[in-house]
C-alpha cells in the first residue's frame, strides 16, 4: 500500500480544509496504471482494499483528508478558489524517499465547491487519464495518474453522466495561485512560512545560495520556460493557463480543455471557454511570462522590505527571464530541424519553414516527422515549389536527423482520435482507448502498424472542434 505522509498539514490551517470523500455506492476500476504503481513502490497487496481507498470509501492508515486553499487570474481576473473537487489523501514516499502528492479528483464537495457537486465525469477523468499519460511518454513533465474508478454516482452536467475518481499523482499541487491566495488574504508570517516549505520540498539548493528567494524565484521561472517550450515543440495548448494552473513544481496538469494542433496555426484555440484566445498555441509564452510575472509579485516582500528596492529588484529578475525565454524557444525550434547551433542562417530558415507551413496549411508534426524520417505523411506534402526549394536549401546545412527523430514525436494524441477512444470508453468499449495508450507508449518511434494513428482528421471536424472543462 501507500507510504504516506503529512507534510502539507504542517502550515496554517488557513491553506486547508479536512474533508470526507462522498461514499461511492459502486467501486469499478476502468483503468488501472500497473506499471506507474509499481515505479512509485505501492504494493497491490489487496486490490479490493486499494479501490476502496482510491475511491474514498476508506481511508488509508495514516491518511487525513484535506482539500488545498488557493486562489488564481482566471483568464486575468483574479479570484478565491481552492479544490473544489479534489482531496488529498497524504503525501507518498518512495523507497528512495521522493514525494508525491496523491489526490483523489471528483470525489466529491469540498469546503471550496461552492455551488459545485465536487464530481467529476467518467469521459473527463479518462481524457486526463490519457493526455496525462501521453505527456509523460512525450517526456514533458506532467501529473499522471494511477487509476480511474467508476463511482455509481451519476453527474449532472448538460445531461446525466457516469461519475468517477482519477488518483492524480504530482511531486506536488502548491500552484502560483497558492501564493496569491496567501498575498492577499494571509499575513507576512504565512507567506515566510509558504515560501520556506515550498523550498524544502520542491527548490532545496536554493536554500544555499546567496539570496535564496531569487534562486527560487528563478530556478521555478527556468523549469516553466522549458515546460512551456517543450509544449510548443510538440504543438500542445494547454488552453487554460490560468494561475491557478501553474505548478510550482512545473508540472502540466489539469487536462480538461486541452488539445493537440494538427495544421500549423499560432492562432489555433480549440477550448470553449476561451473566446478571446487567450491562451492560444502562439499566446502560450506571452501568458507564461505574465503568469510568472504575478508569481514575483507575491515575493516582493521577502525580496526587499522596502517596496521600491523589491520593484527595482524584479524587474531585473524578469530582464534575466526574457532573456532565456528567447534562447530556450528558439533552442526547441532549431533542435526540431537538426540545428544544434544558434546562427542567423539557421533561425532563417527555421522562419521560412513556419511561414510555409502557415501559408500551405501543413501538419504540424507530420511535416516534421517528413523531415526527419524521409517519409511523407498525410497533410504535410513538400512537393510544392516553394517548399522544394527550402527543402533544398535546409538539406545542405546537413541537419542532424538523430537529433530531429529525438525532438519530433510521430505519434500525438490526435483531438478525433482522443474524442473517439473517449466515446467508446463511456459506452462500454475500451479497446480504443487501450489501443491508443499503447501507441502514445512510444511517440518518436515510427512503425508501420501504427500509421493509422498519423492521419489527421477531416476539414470539418477539425472546423467545429471545442475542448471543455470538464467540471
């Protein structure tokens, strides 16, 4: 079984609220992560007892269930939150003594549900289930999960749903919206207090250098630049990049309105709920910058006493973050062509390329996926002459296809494939939706068998498509 432990529980009671999972009438596991069990050192001694505590029917020794405080800028308005369907059930060691989060997601009202019913859909909890799991194989980090459980509790939404609860499992769920929630409604006490846990659980070495909360501050800011960088390298929106969705740990999480591009657009928006695309798949560093920007806002106390020596401090701090943002995103595109070496030559010609593929309407990964495989995949054709003649002048800079096979994923979870393994999954059928785990096991390595799974989908599909929330 778990290892668990309470270390979050050792703050002010203001960052939480204890709580009891709602009593799920039916326990059916739907999925189960055996081999992420068995990496984290929890034991399936007793499966029947495990599914009761992943469900919330029990509760593990050692475990207080508690749901976290926090507040966020919702696509930039700020606001109180907290976990308004998730509990945690403790903090799992491994034998090596790494820590994770577990939380058990749609089991139920919290302190902060509100008018919610703190559920969550069966179809929600597998999507994240699966794009969790696709993340990780993509090698970007990511919370993943350990298992989906049917709850015999229906969901009302726009009409009644099967319920269940996904284990979500993270090196930890304090967010950017954790520390604005203390900034605003905590004292100078309880953000010292925040900041120091934070930093011995998530950023230790920053406790020996010079300034420790600007080694925090700018060790958190390099892990979300590459977080963000290597979501554009393998065309994924997040579509809800809110504060309170921002680890501190930089994990992506929180899957509900997220989806993959298929042809190259900086524009494309695919969530509902963002009609000013906010967080489009080209919006997706500016919205990084700003959102980290607001992080900095929350230490200006602990950078300086004196307010005007804190301001002068971070804007310098965010000339340093501008500056890596900048080599980290075109460090990810050159890679993806080959280019190890930053030069104006080569950033040309990554240029040229996106302004082609804007222009002719190509598929974003298969066009790379072309490149570095010497194979033409659906949606991505270089036979048109401008193509031709960039391709020819890219090929003699002599691009390094081992690196490009390593940096360029041939297998996404494709929105229609995703959408379709779904709604099968909630219909009773889950080969699809095991089919398709199975290929996103290993996205850079091309087979034939798979090549169904490279096709994007239909004009109008791809026309009409809307992610959601899923709460």
């Amino acid at each position: 079984m778990f290892r668990l432990d309470n270390s979050y529980l050792t703050l002010p009671d203001k960052f939480y609220s204890k709580e009891t999972p709602e009593y799920a009438p039916i326990v059916r596991p739907v999925l189960w992560n055996l081999d992420f069990f068995n990496e984290l050192n929890i034991h399936v001694d007793d499966k029947e007892e495990l599914q009761k505590i992943l469900v919330g029917n029990q509760t593990h020794i050692g475990s207080t269930p508690f749901s976290q405080a926090y507040a966020g800028h919702q696509f930039g308005h700020f606001t109180m939150l907290g976990d308004g369907r998730a509990i945690h059930i403790g903090e799992h060691l491994t034998k090596d003594n790494k820590r994770f989060d577990i939380q058990l997601k749609g089991a139920g009202p919290t302190t902060y549900s509100r008018s919610g019913d703190g559920r969550a859909t069966l179809k929600s909890m597998l999507r994240e289930y699966l794009i969790s799991e696709a993340m990780h194989c993509l090698g970007i980090p990511s919370s993943r999960s350990l298992a989906v459980i049917k709850t015999g509790n229906d969901v009302q939404r726009e009409t009644f749903h099967d319920g269940a609860v996904l284990t979500r499992v993270m090196k930890s769920h304090i967010r950017v919206g954790t520390f604005e929630y203390i900034s605003h409604f905590g004292s100078l006490d309880e953000l010292k207090k925040i900041t120091d846990y934070t930093i011995d659980r998530l950023y230790p070495s920053a406790k020996s250098a010079t300034n420790p909360i600007e080694s925090f501050f700018l060790q958190f800011a390099e892990q979300q630049i590459n977080l963000v960088c290597n979501w554009m390298r393998v065309g994924f929106i997040h579509g809800v990049m809110n504060t309170d969705n921002t680890s501190i740990s930089a994990e992506t999480f929180d899957y509900g309105p997220c989806a993959f591009m298929n042809n190259y657009h900086p524009a494309t928006v695919f969530s509902s709920i963002d009609s000013n695309s906010r967080y489009a798949f080209g919006s997706q560093p500016t919205i990084l910058k700003w959102n980290i920007t607001r992080f900095l806002e929350t230490l200006l106390p602990l950078i300086d006493p004196n307010k005007d020596k804190a301001v002068e401090r971070a804007k310098y701090l965010l000339e340093i973050i501008d500056s890596s943002w900048r080599e980290v995103l075109a460090l990810n595109m050159l890679n993806k062509l080959g280019f190890q070496e930053r030069s104006k030559v080569n950033l040309k010609i990554v240029d040229e390329l996106f302004r082609l593929m804007l222009k002719h309407k190509l598929d974003y990964t298969n066009t790379f996926v072309n490149l570095s495989h010497n194979i033409e995949l659906s949606g991505a054709s270089l036979n048109h002459p401008e193509l031709k003649l960039w391709f020819e002048k890219w090929d003699q800079l002599v691009p390094n296809k081992e690196l490009m096979q390593q940096k360029n994923p041939v297998f996404i979870p494709r929105n229609h494939l995703v959408e379709g393994a779904l709604n099968d999954a909630v219909n009773g059928n889950f080969q699809s939706l095991f089919k398709l785990l199975e290929v996103l096991k290993k996205p850079y390595k091309y087979l034939d068998e798979f090549a169904a799974y490279t096709i994007p989908p239909e004009t109008h599909f791809e026309q009409n498509y809307q992610t959601y929330c899923g709460t």
